[in-house]
C-alpha cells in the first residue's frame, strides 16, 4: 500500500467521510437482512399452516373421501400426488365415473398438469415427512410439501372391486409467489439502501466540508503569518484570524481563538523588540554625533600643542603624538558607527547617477598610492558603468574593500579591481591572491565588530566594522554582496542594478 492510501495519511474530511458510510454499510445491510429473512419466515409459515389445514381436511373426522380431493390452498398452483406403498397410483375420478392421474398439479380455474416421471421421482426420492419440507421440482419450481397418511377407496380397474386402502397424499404449495416477493423486497431494499448511500455520502461530504471551512481559513492564516519577514526590520504584523471563526463554543473556534492570542502576543513582542532595536539605534547614533564634538577638540589641542615651539619634553612629544593618532582612529569608528546607524534606520540615501568605472579608477590609484607594496590590477569596459546611488557610500565601499585587500594581505600580493556589466546589473569585484579569510570567520564577515585573529594582533586601527559597512551600503542600495575566499583566492562581488535611461525604481531603505 502506498503511503498515500494508508487511511493514517487521509484528510480529516476523507475520514469522517468513509466512517460515516462504513457505518451506514454496516447498518443499513443488517436491517435489510433482518428484513427480508423475516419476511420470508412469516411467508413460510403461512405456507406451511396452510398445508396444515390442508393434511387436515384429508385426515380429519369430517374428511369426505368420497368426494374427489380438494383443499384450501393459497391462489396459484397447489401439488397433489397420491402415493401407494411408494408409487404414483392413479385413483378413481368417481365424480367423472373415470380414472385422473392423481399426481398432477392443479391449478386454479384452470386445468390440472400432468407431472412429469421426472417430477414425480423427485417427489418419491425426497423422502418427504410429516414436517413441511422444501423440494424443488424441476421445471415447475420450488414446493413446501408435507406426506399425509389417510384411507382412501381405491377402485381395481382390472375387477371393478373398490377397497379401502392406506394411501400416503403429498400435498404441496409452490414457493415460487413467496420467492419472488422475498426477492422483490430484496430488490427494494438493496434499491433503497444504494439511493441512502449515495445520499448519505453527498451530505456526510457536504456537511463535513462546511464544517471544516472554519479550520482551513484558520490554517491559511497560519500560512500567511508563516510567510511574513519578521526577522528583522519594522514588522508590522495585521493577521489575524476572522472573528467569526473564533467562537469558543466551537473547537474550531478555539483553535482561531488560540492562534489569535498568540498572534497578538508574537506582534507584542515584535514591537516592543522594535522599539527597542530603535532605541538603541538612536542611542548609538546620537552618541557618534556627540562624540565627534570632543574629539574634534582633542585632535585640534593635540595638533596645537605639537605647534608649540616651546621646546617640548621627549616623553610629552610622543604621548601628545599618540593622543592626536589614536584620537584619529576614534574619530574614524565614530565616523563608521554613525554611519551604521543611520543607514540602520533606513535613512534615505542620495540618488543620483555614479560612474562605478570612474569611481574603480580613483579608490585603485589611491590604494596603489597608500600600498605600493601590492600589485594592483584594473579590470575595466569600455563603456562606463552608472548606478543610481549615493556617490560617497558607493566609494566608500571601494575604499573598504581595497584597504582590506592591503592591510590583511602580505607585501607582493595581487589585487584586482573588476567592473563588468551582467545583464541588467554591474558587477563590481576586488579579489586578491592572498591568504584568504579565516574559515571560522567567513560566515560571520559582514557582521558588527568581526575581524580575523591577524586583524587584532598585527593591523593598527583595526574595528571590524569595514565589512558591515560594506554589506549594510551595498543592501540599502538594494544590491547584493557575496564572498568567496580559500588560501590564495580571495574576491567580495557587489552587484547593482545598471541605471538606464528610464527612470529608475525607488531605491528601497533596508535596515538589516
Ligand atoms: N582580502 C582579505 N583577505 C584576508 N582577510 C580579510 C580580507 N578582507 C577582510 N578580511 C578579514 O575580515 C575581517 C573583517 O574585515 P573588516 O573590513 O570588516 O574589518 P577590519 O578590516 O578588520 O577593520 P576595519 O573596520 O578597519 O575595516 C578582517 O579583520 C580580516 O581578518
Ligand atoms: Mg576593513
């Protein structure tokens, strides 16, 4: 059996649906059963009283033996044969002055037949009894037939002489009326029952469905809830099942009850988590823009003392050196952590037409400049390539990736600079020949604050955060950034929608 039509594996309503009709099988055929048999038993009981009466007038007191032998049988045709010492006799029709065969059936306002040798063998081999018995008598069908002894006077054609002799007379009454009824009832019944079955199973199908409708609105809810975005991001969460289908008297209604309430406290929880991801994205942006104050001050007192031409403490030159250095790698991670936050909040970015070629030649010449060490290599088209976006954040992403390129790769390593078109799109890759990323890094590269075991010990001014920028400018963009990286081949891919001449889509403002 296939998994399929394993009964585990039905619906519900293909369930309910077959239970009922089993039911109705089960029912419906013990009835009719019970039914007919009892008709039949009270047809052939009647019979059987009837060949009762009959025996009688032929062994009772008032029997008249004289006349020619007739009894009470029910309409149709009756069996009368008379048997002596076992044989087919033929006695003396005194009313007609001749001889009738006796074994004959006779039939109501109709002349008698003649059996047959045939049927009278049947008769003789029946060994029927007292007791009403079933025989079937060829052609002319079933018969309840009882054996009555009685005297009879029996005339010798041979002498003339009439005696007196024990003579045994079948009486019999055919079944074939009974049969046919008990097979029309039959019939009727099984009709009757076919007609419930179909009728039954349209309206078990009907109602079932109807009132499972509820249940599969509820489900498709779910379905809906199921499929909303609600990892990140402003969620705003309007599903909720129908109130007309949360009725609590109903279990239905409380399977919608109970998936409303938990999704009124899944929306909750979604917004207090919103509020506070807002919160603490306004907190980090309102401390970047405090902290830029200050240290601008710091870095203007550092670069005003190192003007001083009063001679200067060895010891105090190199501290205010470190003052003015470090306040300057702060002043970058403020920068970079202010940058977040706004594009976090999905603040709206520039839009307007950036040469990504141009802007590939202007971050390499910079980087060869800052790296001469490293080889660089420029990958240009022909033509140039323009996206719609913000010119300093697209740049800025260059500048991230280059710099990573330089600072996280030995002296003498390739890097490449490629801008391509792809369809619709401009692909923009920087890819380097170095020692690649660190594995247990690179599912988390894009994340806040991650940076390679090298990047802490050896790099100066190292965050983690160049790589988040990256990621969070390129999706705010709406294009997409990918990394592959293994010893010796390492390559971030940025691809963007190419702008044309029609005017471009809303740029979409994500917050990852
Ligand atoms: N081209 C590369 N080759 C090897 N490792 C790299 C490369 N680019 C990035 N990495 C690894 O990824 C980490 C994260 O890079 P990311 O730019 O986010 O931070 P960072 O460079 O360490 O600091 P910063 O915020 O100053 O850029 C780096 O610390 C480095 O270990
Ligand atoms: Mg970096």
């Amino acid at each position: 059996m296939t998994t399929a039509l394993r009964p585990s594996h039905w619906t519900l309503r293909t369930k309910l649906v077959s239970s009922v009709l089993l039911l109705f099988i089960i029912i419906i055929t013990a009835i009719g059963a019970l039914t007919v048999w009892q008709l039949h038993n009270t047809l052939a009981g009647k019979i059987d009283q009837q060949l009762a009466n009959s025996a009688q007038q032929l062994t009772g007191p008032g029997a008249d033996r004289g006349d020619p032998l007739s009894y009470q049988g029910g309409g149709g045709d009756s069996l009368h044969v008379d048997l002596l010492a076992g044989t087919v006799v033929y006695v003396p029709d005194r009313q007609n002055g001749g001889t009738r065969p006796s074994a004959l059936i006779s039939r109501l306002g109709a002349a008698p037949t003649q059996l047959t040798p045939a049927q009278i063998n049947a008769v003789r081999a029946a060994g029927i009894g007292r007791e009403p018995s079933t025989i079937d008598l060829a052609r002319a069908g079933d018969y309840r037939v009882v054996a009555v002894q009685h005297s009879a006077h029996l005339q010798n054609q041979a002498t003339g002489i009439t005696s007196e002799q024990t003579i045994t007379t079948v009486i019999g009454l055919p079944l074939r009326d009974t049969e046919a009824t008990v097979r029309t009832a039959a019939l009727a019944v099984a009709l009757l029952s076919g007609a419930g079955l179909i009728l039954v199973g349209l309206a078990t199908a009907y109602l079932v469905r109807r009132n499972l409708e509820p249940l599969r609105r509820v489900a498709e809810t779910a379905t809906r809830v199921s499929n909303l975005p609600l990892s990140a991001g402003e969620v705003v969460m309007h599903e909720r099942v129908d109130p007309a289908d949360t009725d609590e008297r109903t279990e239905v209604g409380q399977v919608g009850l109970a998936l409303n309430q938990m999704l009124d406290n899944v929306d909750g929880a979604l917004t207090a988590r919103q509020e506070s991801e807002t919160r603490v994205r306004q907190f980090v942006a309102d401390a970047s823009h405090e902290l830029r104050t200050p240290l601008a001050s710091i870095r203007g007192y550092a670069e005003l003392s190192r003007r001083e031409r009063e001679p200067v403490p060895t010891g105090v030159q190199h501290a205010m050196s470190r003052i003015e250095s470090e306040s300057d790698r702060m002043t970058a991670l403020v920068e970079d952590l202010l940058l977040l936050a706004r594009l976090d909040s999905g603040r709206p970015l520039e839009r307007e037409p950036v040469d990504v070629t141009l802007l590939a030649m202007e971050t390499m010449s910079d980087a060869h400049a800052a790296g001469p060490d490293h080889r660089w290599k420029l990958d240009l088209p022909d033509e140039p390539m323009e996206v719609v976006g913000d010119e300093a954040r697209i740049r800025q992403v260059l500048i991230n990736l280059l710099a990573n390129a330089r600072r996280h790769t030995p002296a003498g390593t390739e890097v490449t600079t490629r801008v391509a078109a792809d369809g619709g799109d401009v692909v923009v890759s920087v890819s380097d020949d170095g020692p690649g990323i660190e594995p247990d890094l690179l599912p988390h590269i894009f994340e806040r604050f991650t940076r390679g075991d090298s990047a802490r010990t050896r790099t100066e001014g190292s965050t983690g955060l160049g790589l988040s920028i990256v990621h969070a400018v390129v999706t705010a963009h709406g294009g997409e950034l990918t990394v592959q990286s293994a010893p010796g081949s390492t390559c971030f891919t940025m691809r963007m929608r190419r702008s044309s001449q029609e005017t471009p889509a809303p740029m979409p403002s994500v917050a990852p």
